[in-house]
C-alpha cells in the first residue's frame, strides 16, 4: 500500500467523498476539548466545505437534559458558521481535537440516529505506525479485500475503513464490526453505531502533527463478500452471538471455539437458574409488578456478568462496567436503592450513576448497550423473556374491562410511568441525604439562627475583569496576527499613537474591534478625529441612540447628523450638547413645537410600525402624497443629500439597508454598543389583536381558521388568566417553555404547512392609502402645490386614514407560529392579558457584517456577549484598550437597608428614601442624582437615559444612585434565550446559571457606567463620593473596587446614615436603645413605664413585645445578652488582667468590628475564642460604651422583623422592673 498523506481541506473533502458524504448529506462533528469536553456540531456537506452549526443540549423546565428516545440527549442548532472548515481548523490549531460520526446521523448522535451503514473500520494502537501498516497489508491479503481508506490519527494508530457497495442493516454492520475489531485485536467500543471517528485535514496540536489521509482506493464490497472474507480467518467456527462477543470482551479468543452452552454467561445463567427458580410470586396480578418483585428477590445476584470482578464491602460491591472499557476496573456498583426497593446498578459513564433495575440491565446485556430501550409490545415479550430466564412463571393475563385489542401496551404504559415516579423518589431521597450532610455540620457550627431563606442567584457578586492576557501595542504588531490572538491590546497613551494603532488594525484586516477604555477616557473624542483615507475607506457611520444630541465635541464637529423623519420637533433649553447647543427632542404631550416637520405624514408611519407592518415598504405613503413635491417634505430629498457625506452620524436603525447600499468601504463607529447593538425585535398584542385576525381568516380563509381554531381556543383562555393559576402567574408572566407546554399539540409538519398559508391569509388591505390626499393629481402641478398642500393638511381624509390605521389589527399570527414552530427563530412569553413575541431582528448584524469595519466603543461590554450579538467566533474580535487609570480619589458607599429600590415603592419606602435624599442634599447641596425615570425630578436624571454616553455630571464631585439598574428581566432573558438557544428559565423559582452570568453582566455594566458618571479620574485633585442606595437580593458592590483600580468602598447602613431612614421596626428598635442609653446616663431604673415614655408607645404593648418567643434566635439572643449585660449590670466590675489577646480584642479588634457591617456568626466566632462565660463577661467589661452600644445596634439587623419589634426581651429580665 502507497502511502498518500494528503492534508488540510483537500484531506478533508476526499474522505467524505470516498465514505459517502456527498453534498446535502447531513453529518455531525464532535470536538474535544483539552480538558476532555466535547462540543458537538451539525452540518450539511457542501461542494467544497462544510455548512456547521453549533449545538447545545436541550434542556427541560428543571434544567436537565432531556433524552432523545434514539439515545442521547436532544440538541439544539445555535450558532451557524458557513465556513465549517476554517473554524474546526481553527480549533485544531488552538488544541482542540475533530472527530465525526461516520455511520451518518440523523437529527442526533444516539446509536439508534444512525441511518447509513456503507463501511466497516477498525484500529489496532498496540504497536508502531509501521508495524500498523504491515499487519493492515497483512490481513488484508489473507482476507482478499483492500480498505478504501485509511486516516492516520496524528498519534499512535491508523483508522482503516473498508467500503461497503451498499446499505446494510445495524445488525449487520454490529456483526461485521465486531469481527473486524476482534481480527485486528482494536478498540471494542467502536462496535458502537455512533463511535466517532477522527477527520483528516486537522492539526492535532499535542502531538505536534496533522490528522492525514495516507491511503485510498476505488475498492468496495458487497455485504455477502465482506462476510465471506472476514470468515476466512476460521475465528467464528460457532457464529458471534452477542453472548459469544460479551464474553471475548472479558475472556479473550478461546471462548470464540466453544459451544454456545459453554459459554461462561450461558453457565452462569443455568446455575443461577437453579438457584433462584421462583414460581408464583404471590400477589402479582400483572408483568409489572412480576418484574419489580422479581429485581427485588434476585437482589445483588441479578448483576451477573462475569466481566464484573465484584469487590465487594458491606452490601456494595465495584466492578468493571459491561458497557465501556474502564480503565479503574471498579466504575460499575452495585448497592441497594435509596428507597429500599432491592438493589440497582450504576456507572457514572453509562447511567450517570443513576441506579437501574435487574430488567434493564438484563436488556443492556442481551443487547450490548442500553440504548434503544423496547417500547409497546416488544418490551411484552422481552419482560416474559426476562422473567422466564429467572425461573418465573408467568400466568396469562385477561383483557381488561375496556377491552383493548392490545391490553399488554397499557402494561408497558403502566411500567413506564412507574419507573419516571420512582426516578423522582429516587431523586429526591437522595438529594435529601446530600442535603443532610451539608446541613449538619452548618447547623452544629451555628445552631438557633432561624430559617434558612430560599437561595436566589446573585446579580453582582462575579467582578467583570477586563479581558487577560494583555499585550502590549507597537507598530507592525499586527503583521504577527498569533501574538494577539484571544488578547487584549494595551494601547499607547498619546493620542496619534492610538489612531495610527485603530488605522493599522483596520487596514490589517481587522473586521470587528472592540475598544474597551473606562468609562471618561476619551473612546468617542478619539473616534471623533478618524478620517476616512478615500480608497480603502469611502465614509465613516457613527452610530449613536440619541445621534443628533452629541455629547462629545470631535463628533457634533465632525460628523454630519443625517435627517430624522419627524413632525415638527421640541427645543429642550434645560440639557446641551457638547457644543452648547440645546437638545433637539420628539415633543412629548403639552410641548413646543419649535422646528418645523420635515414630513406632515410621520405619525402615519408610526402607526404602520406599530401593526408590525415594514415601514419603508410601505411607499405607498410617500408615493401618492401630494406634499412630496413640496417644501413642507423634505425628508427624503434632505436624507439622500445627508448620506453623501463622508462622515455621518445617525441611529442603526435609520442606516440604508445593505441590499440598497455599498458598505464595502464604510467603517461604522458603534457608540455604547451593548445597550445599541440590537439582535430581536418584540411584538406584544392583547386580545383585541386576536379578535381581528380571527375575523380576518374568517373573511379570507375559513378552512386555515378551523386549522387553528385548538390554537385561538388555547390564547383565548390565556388572555382571560384561565393558566394563571396553574402555572403561577409569576411578575414577569409565563416563559417561553410555560407557553410551549400550554399550547396545543401540532406536529412540526402541521406548523410549518400552517406559516406557509398564514403568511398570505392575514395579509392586511392596505390599499386606503393609495388616494391618500382624495384629489386629482393633475391639479397639483406647478405653482398649485402650495396652494394644495395647506387644503390638504386639513381634509377630513387624514382623520379617516388615521381611523383606518388604528382598525387594523397587529401583523403577529405569522411570526407566532414561526417562533413556535421553528427552532430558535423566536420566543414566546405573556403577561397579564398580552402575548409577546421576540424575534430575530437582523439588520444591525447585516450592517455589520457588510461594512468594512465595525469599530465598537464600550467600557463594559465582554468580548463573548459581542461574539453572541455578532454570531461569530469570539477570538475574530480585536479587544483594545489603554491602561487603566487610578480612582483613589474616588469613594462609594453603598447605603443598604433600603430594600430592592426600583419604579414601584410603597410610601413607606418612599418616605424612607426622602430622609436619604435629604441627608445627601444637607451634605452635598449641589450634588448629582440618578433616579429611576418615575421619580426623578427635572434636576436629576434617571437610570437608562443618563447612566451612559453622558458627560452631564462630569463637573459635580458627588453623585446619588437610587436603585439597581436592572433592565427588564424578561425581556434580557428572551434576548438571551434567541442569542444562545438557552431556556433562561430553569423552573418558576431558578434562572439558568448562564443567564445569571449573563444578567450579572448587564448589571454589573450599568452600575459601573453610572458610577463613573463623575469621570473623577479626570479631577485628581478633588475627592469625589457616589452614593449607591439600596439592596442586592444577595450580594455586594465589591466588583467596583476591582474595576475601579485605588477606589474606596464603603458599606453603610441607612439607620446610621439618619435613624429616618430605617425601616418601622429599626426606628423603634433604635428608639428603645435610645431610651435605655438616655435612662441609664440619668442613673435612674431601667423601668418599662421609663422606656414606653421616652420611645411613646404604651406600657402594655412593651409587655407584650417582652413575652414573645424569639423562637430558634437563642444564639443571637445569647450574645445580646452578654452584651446588654456588659452595658448596664450593676456587676460588671470584673476584676483581673486580661491576656495579651484578650486585651487586643477589647481594646483594637472589637471597636473595629463595631465600625463595619457586623454578623452574628463573625461575633459567636470571636467570642468563643474568648474562652468561658466568665472570661466573656471580663473582657466585655473592659470594652467601651459606645462600642458595645454599636454592637447591639448591629447585630439587631440581623433579627427579621416578624420576629423583632423592640429590643426589650433581650434585655435581662432583672432590668425589666415592673413599676
């Protein structure tokens, strides 16, 4: 045999070709990690690639994998990449290792997708690669057949195939493959249908070599000659039954000469059969309370392949697993159930340690595997088969009442459903017992601190780290592309030196640049200066959400604003951009219009828009207006002669679409991109929206409308909250999944026949605008334009085309069924009355993938969420940035106490945050203050408008934040779930921890942005403070002190920033110890009558309060105690030294703790490290007043306030004088 050694994408392309991947072929890669993980892709083959697209494992509503009946699990298309090639290679160079599945999966990657079996292969990597090929050229001549293909691994073995002339069947591909692996002494496991193999044209960077074709040839074999030569080697004198091939797998060549009786499972089986002969079974009416009596008596000796090797301890015994090759020989055990129903066994490879009973693995070893579990009425016979193995009789069973033609089915039912609940027992016993153990020790450590509270996911408590390793910038660096790779440029400080560093990326080829300064370095001034050089860039787009209000100067100077479509526009004197003009707004209700429209019709597009209808589709509009020849329109005419300009600025929205528009040599600027680049859009409609389309189909289509009527059946239900209760009707409404499961039962057939017809039946008449103006064009000509356009505006036409617009109903049915019956092209949700759909929306990622460039600017945006906006691989994005700048003049202290501060407050909380706002204000009279939009006054801004792309507080040296800047929850998770194919929702209670990372982003993003509204690095002569007000569900601003390099963080609770702003209870709490501190300094009794009258509630309710059980708080109650005892007993004079640590407790480590936030477990901890309660007391007493009265105070937030009102109950009772 010659050898070939063909690489790269030619090696590629041939070994598809020769084993029957032709183009259309659907097949599946499988990459793995350096870590040993794999990711899995599919793909269709092409001329001259491969089309790929990643996957994912689609996941149930409790986050598990849901299994794929074929075996597996089911997977989910997420990313696409068209050049398949280029990108697996790519990973072959980074060091992952490329596999495919070569019996042609279908729609999956279990054994039962396999749907081709044309060629047979082995490999044999117990010797050189030279002795390899002479062992291959040796039996291939003893056999007569010569492979048609051979691949050399890139390590140790060669991958030979012969081809087959024809489809054969999985049992006659298992049967030859296993001869094959026994000749050739190979890998057992790649009897398997779905064992991948390696492809050729791929580096295998570990070894330091490439995955090659060395040889092919034009030989095929029909299955009868196949057959005949592997039976040459007179190896199967008795055939090769699958009791014959388990046991060679653990005894070797000699058990292939004996007879089938001899076989030592077939032996084993007789005795056990003697031994375990059970007749009868009492009781049992039906096969499946005979199988689970019958698993439960066998007990351990059910779990009977000899290749086992038991070690046995106790009632557990390790062994080797029957179905993969375990290189410790003790995966497999054996034990019994956690709910005591016998004994199961399990691996952590094969059943993910889940314990299976005696009848499934009685099939996995008649079978070779446990996929293609038996459903209907092949698991009858096989559960007889399995019972009459163990001795069993079996009675005969009577139909049932109903009478079914196939009664043994509803059994099979039956067994089902029986084994999916006692998952769950199985499930949650043991769950309950690793539970247990976690519990006990918290619970011995800190007995008594109440109810643990329903874990939530933590939004803020990663840091977002700035993209490592670094490198640092110099000319020509980008002539070497690999010193870059997956890293971030640090580049220079001067200013030319950066945009020669921005010009040389670009003109290296450089499509997608991340620029990732902070906040108030400049990104936008520097961007501002870039100049288009006129060949290889034509014209640069700055794109921006508010682009015609520049708030840097470079770009208002610089860059052309192009035309808005509008009505007349409002002159906001209040707010200026970079060059000290006013802003120019849409006017609200009420307001001015200062600046004439440019097109009288805009309100009519908006409508349009608002119908989910194409607004520059519908030129209609535009077409027969008679005021488009006029002065009063100039829209148009002005937005064309804008667009000629070389540097422009204007929203991404506003841009030409590709199709009508060069970009080859057009760099596009991307302000603020995470909160700009924009990847779905969403349709809401109630149920009027429903009403008209119904009424629509039934003028149009009557037969689709009775298709769908189990579907308007359903949504008529869900408008009226008929689901609200059953699937609990949450703040955010119904997921995706909910809906999905709601829904009515379409095959995917159905849904896709039904959007192919929906599209045309619900398209709306449109054809009221074509005579927009009722008049005759002809008289509008000339110098009568005028005269005409000031009669028109003020024809009734224009209110019945309004009219007519607000009639029409929504455009949702068609882009309904898509999301639902279409993978990953939507999603769906509802709230309170009002469905939602979220699709795809392209046209940002069609602008950027036509430009020449795409410069994005935004301090906080990662390189992975660009990489999902953009659906590209993350290392094809240049991240950059300059080094970091110092923020020790820059303190932020976290107010908390306050509770989740968002749009909606109670007046309690309101008035709470008033006593804040004014504390800040007496502080800082002229200070900034970003508010949530409901609230805010005229001189503060509010979150999502002020909080980025703004330079409006960059002269004030203090700044109040009120409120997490969350975005809407359920919209982030629909723009989650569309990017990544992820359900964000792993039940009603718990996100998916991807979302939680990915919403952690976002927040994290915003909070940092707002914080560094005062560019204090600019101002290092001035100390600058932010005042960040309210909670985290569980988490803390600790991310801030790692972004912002050198800054303070404080921690500061609002009942010590002012006793006002406390909640009731810490108000009274802090009057009572008020009142006990005031009637201590007077020397009189501590007396309930002296503390009601100071604190101004009555003797009866603090009697009260004194005599309610505290429940599990005795630990806290302990410590108060000790404390409340050191502070007022008349015995505190302890006498005696301390210690050395004693005294540094007392004296440095105690009044600090009393300075910072306080738990109680940190005090338990530090005090029982005093010693005995005696040595407690001593050194308390040497403490001072104030600190211990600091640390009462703190320690009370700790105590809920449904079980704390006062204080009083944890003062001794001696105290507590009744008067």
């Amino acid at each position: 045999m010659k050898k070939l050694e063909l690489s790269g994408k030619a090696a590629l392309l041939a070994q598809l070709k020769l084993q029957g991947f032709y183009p259309d072929d659907e097949i599946w890669a499988k990459v793995r990690q350096p870590d040993g993980k794999y990711n899995v892709y599919c793909g269709t083959v092409t001329t001259d690639n491969i089309d790929l697209w990643f996957c994912q494992r689609k996941k149930d509503s409790s986050n598990q994998p849901i299994q794929d009946p074929k075996g597996g699990s089911e997977w989910v298309k997420t990313k696409h990449f068209q050049d398949g090639y280029n990108l697996l290679r790519h990973k072959s160079d980074q060091g992952d290792e490329i596999f495919y599945l070569p019996n042609h999966p279908q729609g999956g990657i279990g054994a039962g997708h396999c749907s081709r079996f044309n060629k047979i292969f082995a490999e044999c990597d117990d010797r050189t690669i030279p002795e390899q090929w002479e062992l291959l050229q040796e039996i291939s001549n003893q056999l007569g057949i010569t492979p048609g293909s051979v691949i050399y691994s890139g390590g140790k073995s060669l991958h030979f195939y012969y081809h087959l002339n024809e489809n054969i069947t999985r049992e006659e591909w298992q049967l030859l493959q296993r001869k094959l692996i026994i000749i050739f002494k190979s890998d057992k496991a790649i009897q398997n249908p779905n064992r991948e193999m390696r492809l050729a044209g791929f580096a295998r960077k570990s070894k330091g070599t490439e995955q090659t074709l060395d040889f092919t040839s034009d030989y095929t074999y029909s299955l009868n000659e196949i057959t005949t030569a592997l039976d040459k080697t007179e190896q199967f004198p008795y055939g090769l039954s699958d009791t014959r091939w388990s046991d060679w797998r653990t005894h070797g060549d000699h058990v292939l000469t004996l007879p089938e009786n001899e076989l030592p499972t077939n032996v084993q089986r007789a005795k056990q059969s003697e031994k375990k002969r059970v007749t009868g079974l009492a009781g049992s009416s039906n096969l499946v309370d005979l199988i689970k009596e019958t698993s439960e008596r066998l007990g351990p000796d059910a779990f009977n392949w000899p290749g086992h090797n038991w070690q046995t301890r106790g009632n557990r015994s390790r062994g080797c697993c029957p179905w993969h090759e375990s290189t410790t020989g003790t995966s497999g055990w054996v034990a019994p159930k956690k709910n005591g129903t016998g004994y199961g066994y399990a691996c952590p490879t094969c059943t993910d340690n889940h314990q299976i009973n005696a009848f499934t693995y009685w099939l996995g070893l008649r079978n070779g595997s446990l996929e293609n579990y038996p459903t209907g009425k092949n698991w009858v016979i096989l559960a007889k088969e399995f019972l009459a193995d163990f001795g069993v009789i079996v009675p005969e069973f009577e139909k049932n009442s109903l009478d079914y033609s196939e009664p043994e089915l509803e059994l099979y039912k039956e067994y089902v459903e029986r084994e999916k609940e006692q998952e769950k027992v199985d499930d949650y016993l043991s769950f309950k017992q690793l539970v247990g153990r976690i519990v006990k020790p918290i619970k011995k450590l800190f007995q008594g601190f109440g109810s643990p509270k329903q874990p939530v996911e933590d939004t803020t408590k990663e840091p977002i780290k700035q993209p490592e390793p670094t490198v640092n910038y110099y000319p020509g660096i980008f002539k070497t592309p690999e010193l870059i790779k997956g890293k971030t440029l640090i580049l220079p400080t001067e200013e030319s030196e950066i945009t020669a560093a921005i010009y040389e990326a670009i003109y290296t080829d450089n499509k997608d640049i991340l620029w990732l300064d902070d906040p108030g370095m400049g990104k936008s001034y520097l961007a501002g200066l870039l100049e288009p050089d006129g060949t290889i860039i034509k014209q640069l787009i700055y794109l921006a959400a508010d682009h015609a209000n520049p708030t840097t100067k470079t770009i208002e100077a610089n860059f052309h604003p192009v035309t808005r479509r509008h009505n007349g526009l409002h002159i906001d004197d209040s707010r200026q951009t970079s060059l000290g003009n006013p802003y120019q707004l849409r006017p609200q209700k009420r307001q001015s219009i200062d600046i004439p429209g440019n097109c009288p019709k805009n309100d009519l597009f908006s409508k349009i828009e608002s119908k989910n209808i194409n607004v520059e589709g519908t030129d209609k509009i535009c077409e027969n207006c008679i005021l488009f020849q006029t002065h009063n329109c100039t829209f148009k005419e002005d937005r064309s002669n804008d667009l000629k300009q070389v540097k422009i600025r204007t929203h991404p929205d506003s841009t030409p679409i590709p199709s009508k528009y060069d970009y080859s040599k057009v760099g596009l600027i991307w302000d603020e991109t995470n909160t700009l680049f924009t990847t779905n859009k969403s349709i809401t409609f109630p149920k009027d929206d429903i009403d008209k389309t119904v009424s629509l189909l039934y003028q149009k289509d009557r037969i689709l409308l009775e298709e769908l009527t189990p579907l308007f059946d359903i949504l008529y239900q869900l408008v009226k909250g008929d689901f609200n209760k059953e699937y609990k009707h949450g703040l955010y409404g119904f997921s995706d999944s909910t809906l999905r499961e709601i829904l009515p039962k379409y095959t995917h057939i159905n849904l896709l026949g039904l959007i192919m017809k929906v599209g045309e039946a619900t398209q709306q008449d449109l054809s009221f605008l074509e005579d927009v103006d009722g008049l005759d064009r002809k008289d509008t000509r000339g110098d009568n334009a005028a005269k005409y356009a000031s009669k028109i505006l003020r024809r009734e036409s224009y209110k019945d085309i309004a009219r007519e617009l607000d009639n029409l109903g929504i455009e949702w049915l068609f882009d309904f069924l898509q999301a639902w019956g279409i993978d990953n092209c939507g999603v769906l949700s509802y709230q309170w009355g009002k469905l939602t759909i979220t699709k795809r929306d392209v046209k940002h990622l069609r602008l950027a993938d036509n430009a020449k460039f795409n410069l994005y600017l935004d301090a906080t945006i990662s390189r992975e969420t660009l990489a999902l906006k953009r659906g590209i691989d993350p290392e094809q994005i240049l991240v950059m940035r300059r080094a970091k700048p110092d923020y020790s003049n820059l303190t932020v202290k976290h107010i908390t106490g306050l509770g989740n501060i968002n749009g909606d407050r109670s007046p309690e909380k309101q008035k709470r945050l008033v006593a804040v706002k004014q504390e800040i204000a007496e502080q800082y009279p002229d200070h900034a203050a970003i508010e949530w939009k409901q609230h805010a006054t005229d001189n503060e801004g509010y979150h999502f408008r002020d909080g980025r792309g703004q330079n409006r507080f960059e002269t004030k040296t203090t700044l109040a934040i009120y409120g997490v800047p969350v975005q809407n929850l359920g919209s982030l998770a629909n723009e989650f779930q569309l990017l990544t194919g992820i359900d964000p929702q792993i039940n009603q209670e718990h996100y998916h921890p991807k979302f939680v990372e990915y919403l952690q982003e976002h927040t994290q993003g915003e909070i940092i942005q707002e914080v560094a509204r005062l560019r204090s690095h600019r101002k290092p002569e001035q100390q600058h403070t932010v005042y960040f007000c309210g909670d985290f569900k569980q988490g803390s601003l600790d991310f801030i002190q790692e972004y912002f390099t050198g800054c303070t963080l404080e921690k500061i609770e609002a009942l010590n920033l002012t006793p006002d702003a406390g909640s009731k209870s810490e108000r009274l709490r802090y009057a009572i110890l008020q009142s006990v501190k005031e009637v201590h300094a007077t020397g009189r009794k501590i007396t309930q009558r002296a503390i009601a009258s100071i604190v101004g509630i009555t003797q009866g309710r603090l009697s009260q309060v004194a005599s309610e059980d505290f429940g599990g708080w005795s630990k806290l109650k302990k410590i108060l105690v000790f404390l409340l005892d050191s502070l007022y007993s008349k015995t505190n004079n302890f006498s005696g030294p301390l210690s050395e640590d004693q005294q540094w407790l007392a004296d440095i480590y105690l009044p600090l703790l009393a300075e910072d936030p306080v738990s109680p477990e940190d005090l338990a901890i530090t005090l029982d490290a005093v010693g005995d309660e005696q040595e407690i007391k001593l050194v308390l007493s040497r403490v001072p007043f104030h600190t211990k009265l600091l640390l009462i105070i703190k320690l009370l937030t700790h105590v809920p306030d449904e079980f704390v009102s006062l204080i009083t109950p944890l003062i001794p009772k001696e105290l507590i004088l009744t008067s």
